[in-house]
C-alpha cells in the first residue's frame, strides 16, 4: 500500500502548480484547475462524485445504483447495483466506496473489475465518507457516531465523540473532519492510533459539505449561505464568505473553492487565498455534490438527475 505524506496519497512525483496532473494523485484530492461546460444524465437523484484518475462516479440515491463515466467525454460506462440510497463516494486508490444512507450499509466496488467487492453493514444513517491512505470514515448521522474501516480487511471500528447528525467528511492529512449538521459544529478524528474523535469546534449553522485546500478546511454551511474558512493547523476561523442559497458540497481544483448551492441551482467559485468570488455559475435542479478531476468541476444534480461539467 502506498504511503501517506502529509496531505494525501502520493506517488514518486512531487507536485507544483505548472506541472502536468498525475491523475492518481488527482483522484486522492491533489488538485489542478481548469475549466469547461457540458451536461450529462446520470440516474435518479444523484447526490455525490468521486474521481478515481480516469473516472468519474456518481452515487444514485433514488436508484440504488453507482454510475461510472469517463471523465473526457462523460460517456457512461456501467451502472453498477448497490445498496439502498446511496449518499456518499469515496476513492481509496483501488476501491470505490459508497454509504448506503436507506440500509445502514457500505458497498465497497473494485474499480478495475467494476464488481463488487463487499458489502458492509455500518451504524445508522451513513453520509459522508473520506479516505486517509488506510480507512474509510464514515458519517453516521443518525447514529451520531463515526465508523472507520480498514480498506483491506474491511474491518469495522466504531467512534462515538462527535456532534448531532454528522454528514461531511474530509481528510487534512492528520485528521479526518467530521461536520455536525445538527450541532452547527466540526469534529476532528485523529488518524494516528488510538484513532479518536476530540472535543468539537463552531461551525456555521447547519454545515455540510467539507473540504481541504492543503492548509485550510472550507465547510458549507447550509442555513446560512455561507462557507468557513478555517486554518487546519490551529483551528483559527480565517474567514466567512457568501454564496448561494442551500450550499451543500464543496471542492478545491487547486486554487478556487467550489460550492454547489443546493436551493439556487448554481455553483459558486471563491479564490482560495482570500475567499473573493470568482463568479457564479449555473447548474441543475439542486445541485447536491462536487468534484475535481485535474481539468473541470463535475457537479451532480440530485433534482435533474444529470451531471454539470464545467
């Protein structure tokens, strides 16, 4: 297995902003930028993306399924059976992984075969999930609870510590942060043995989606329009910026934030540096998740049942 260095999952190659993207390390949140436009269907109420360095897959929450489309041309390649409800997407390298919010479950897909590997049962309310170069965690937001599980053996651990109704997950490089939509506040799991979730920080109200920019986390913070910027290393709120109503996920492309605004029907591009907006752009009918795949912002539109791609 390859190791974690700082951020996330790399190979050999280090990475500066003028270099061409290796997409594996793409795939794994190190990100690039550019941009395009196009739209594609995709199932019933799609409600998350991962990029896995060629593809790109989109859970189906209203037909239990997984779409997978290539990330050049968006032609759709297979559709792939999983558990009920399907909410969350995660890439670990090799696997896809997908919670399945209606039957308290994780499928866990092999990418080369496109077959699926396991299914396990998790706590309830499965939502969020990330991945830090050994587990997959998973946000149980009924449960109120966080489950880890180890991407080889598909061993489940269980960690409680966390605030009410936990969605968004996202890896900083040492902790994985969990956002507690129900107690306006944010969670940290260490990664590092004995793996434990610590005292919560404030948040906006209502936050949801969660992203790392390398030094920063970005949370979407759905009641109030906003998203936080908060400084990883200490904690320190840098900053709160504006953007459309109902902000649910949120991307970096390894320069701008990207948040889709869920009760807008847009997307909104903020420069990461400073949280100045860049523009807003349109989407699909309650645009719910987000991703980077080195060249262009794929959101998913859980009321259009389609794909942007910009």
């Amino acid at each position: 297995m390859r190791k974690i260095f700082g951020l996330l999952l790399l190979t050999a190659t280090t990475f500066v902003g003028a270099q061409s993207p290796n997409f594996d390390a793409i795939a794994l949140l190190r990100w690039y930028s550019a941009n395009t436009s196009a739209s594609f269907t995709v199932g019933n109420n799609p409600s998350a993306l991962a990029f896995d360095g060629t593809h790109i897959w989109v859970a189906n929450w209203g037909d239990a399924t997984v779409t997978e489309l290539n990330a050049n041309d968006g032609t759709a390649i297979t559709t792939i059976p999983v558990g009920r409800h399907p909410w969350g997407v995660a890439y670990d390298g090799a696997n896809v992984w997908v919670t399945n919010l209606g039957d308290n479950s994780v499928t866990k897909i092999d990418a080369a075969s496109r077959t699926v590997a396991a299914t396990i049962p998790v706590s309830s309310g499965p939502m969020g999930i990330a991945y830090d170069g050994t587990f997959v965690w998973i946000a149980c937001s009924a449960a109120n609870v966080v489950v880890q599980i180890d991407v080889v053996t598909n061993q489940v651990t269980r960690h409680g510590g966390v605030g009410a109704s936990p969605i968004g997950a996202a890896f900083d490089g040492n902790y994985v942060w969990i956002t507690n939509y129900g107690a306006s506040s944010m969670s940290p799991c260490s990664t590092s043995y004995p793996r434990d979730c610590g005292s919560s920080y404030p948040a906006g109200a209502t936050p949801y989606g969660i992203a790392f920019d390398g030094a920063n986390l970005w949370v979407a913070n759905t009641s109030a329009n906003t998203v936080t910027k908060i400084r990883a290393s200490d904690r320190l709120t840098l900053g709160t910026f504006s953007v459309g109503n109902g902000p649910r996920g949120v991307a970096f492309d390894g320069a701008n934030i990207w948040v889709a605004n869920s009760s807008s029907g847009t997307v909104t591009k903020l420069r990461a540096s400073d949280g100045s907006l860049i523009g807003t752009f349109p989407a699909g009918n309650q645009p719910f998740g987000v991703a980077f795949d080195g060249a262009n912002v794929w959101v998913a539109n859980h009321g259009s049942n389609t794909l942007s791609k910009r």
